[in-house]
C-alpha cells in the first residue's frame, strides 16, 4: 500500500512549529510512507536549511515558483505523487504518534470509507492543552455540515478514489477549500466518518484567528452553507449561520471569547 502525507508550508510559518509538526510526522508508529513537502513559493531561510538537514529518505520536496494557494497545492501534489491513502497534515500541527495506525485500521476495516478524519486537543502559541474538540459520527455528518465544518483538515485521510469520485479541490476557493470538497462529497453520498478519538494537536494561533475573520473565508463558508441548504432544505439552521457570519466581522477578541466560551 503507497502512503504518502502532504505537508504544505508557505511564507510566514515558522520553524519552531513546523519542526514539530514533521518530527511528529516522521516519529509515527506507522512507518511506511513517504512526506511531500508542499513548498508553496517563498519560505523562511531556516525551514529550508532544515529541510535539507533531516537526511530522512521518506521526505519528497514539491517546490512551487509562487505562492499558488493551499487548494492549488493540494491539488498539484495528489496529480504529482499518486498514493493509495493521503494523510493530511498542517505545518503548524502536530500528530500523535498512533495516528496513521489508527486511521489505516478504521480503512481496513471498513472498505467502503473514503475519507476518515479525527477528533483534536486544540493548543495555544505555546503549545498548552485549551481544548477537546468533539466531531460529528458518520450518522451525523450531513447535518452537521450545513451550518458548520464537519471534518479538521489537517486530521483527514482520503483513498484515491475520493478524487475520482468527488473531483480535486475547488481552486477558485483559497479559503474553507475543504470545507467545499466535503459539501460535494456529502451530495456524491460519499462513506465518510470521523474517529472518536484526539489524533492531532491543533494549534489556534494568531494565524488561525487572521484567517479565521478574512471576509473570504466568510464569504466562502457562507457559499458553503447556502449550497447544502438548498439541497437539503435546512432552512432551520439560517439563523445559526447568520449569527455565525455576522460575529466574524466583529473584534478578534469577542470571536475568541464566543469560541472559548460558545461552543
């Protein structure tokens, strides 16, 4: 079985947390795998030098010339390095060290699953524990999704034929591009389901609030709900997005305090 883990790293992250995130990759229980390390345009000089410091063969570097975007990354490595499984990772992230382990035996066990995602232990920019974070059951997927993301990106894992059934990820979307691809994998009735158990660290840094709040993201998710909405004719949840959209536009202290303390 080919398994290969895409690790996108682009301009302004930094080395400290990418250290941890590919150490966490490459540590796994689960061995036999190769990393495509996803660079998209410009890095920091010290990631570089460290990537080529490691020595470890598993590493496979994809260098963009310019920053294309995350779903355009994505999409490129899947098409460039074809796997049976592809393990999503963040380049901020990190894994526990049964993670693969975990994810390939819910695979082996259930043939029909495409994608298989986790539940995560959401730290802060010092690594301290703030958070378990519950995802939806398979049963529960559908409607979960209609007012909010039912899947951690950075905690997924797709069969091949994910794609070709449901398409690569929409690059007209640079933000909430997965959240798109699982609305279409939803309509496709695609067999997806979430592992009850925290297999990642999620950082909630000052990036993930920055990118939390752009009026494209927002704009996105609302795309997102919309679609599903009307396919599903779940009008009762409009208030809840609505209220959802209108507090992303407000002070990044008030959208902290309401996830803290609203969920």
């Amino acid at each position: 079985m080919d398994v290969k883990v895409l690790l996108p790293v682009s301009s302004g992250d930094r080395l400290k947390y990418f250290k941890l995130a590919l150490n966490s990759i490459l540590t796994q229980t689960y061995t036999d795998f190769d990393v495509v390390v996803c660079i998209d345009g410009v890095i920091s000089e010290d990631i570089e030098t460290y990537l080529k410091s490691t020595g470890d063969k598993r590493i496979i570097i994809m260098q963009n010339e310019k920053n294309i975007g995350l779903a355009a990354t994505l999409n490129k490595a899947i098409k460039s390095y074809p796997a049976d499984i592809y393990f999503r990772m963040d380049s901020d992230d990190i894994c526990r060290k049964n993670r693969f382990k975990r994810t390939l035996e819910e695979f082996d066990n259930d043939h029909e699953l495409l994608l298989i995602g986790t539940e995560c232990v959401e730290i802060d920019d010092e690594g301290m524990e703030i958070f378990y974070k519950k995802m939806p059951y398979q049963s529960q997927i559908k409607k979960w999704a209609i007012s909010r993301n039912p899947f951690i990106h950075p905690s997924v894992a797709f069969r091949k034929e994910f794609f070709e059934k449901v398409g690569y990820y929409n690059e007209n979307f640079r933000k909430s591009q997965d959240y798109e691809l699982w609305a279409r994998a939803i309509i496709e009735n695609i067999k997806m389901n979430n592992i009850h158990e925290p297999l990642i660290w999620f950082r909630v840094s000052n990036k993930f609030w920055r990118n939390r709040t752009l009026r494209s993201n927002v704009r996105n998710e609302l795309k997102v709900s919309f679609f599903l909405i009307g396919r599903f004719k779940g009008y009762i949840y409009l208030p809840k997005i609505l209220f959802k959209a209108l507090l992303r536009f407000m002070p990044v202290w008030v959208n902290k305090f309401m996830y803290k303390y609203g969920r």
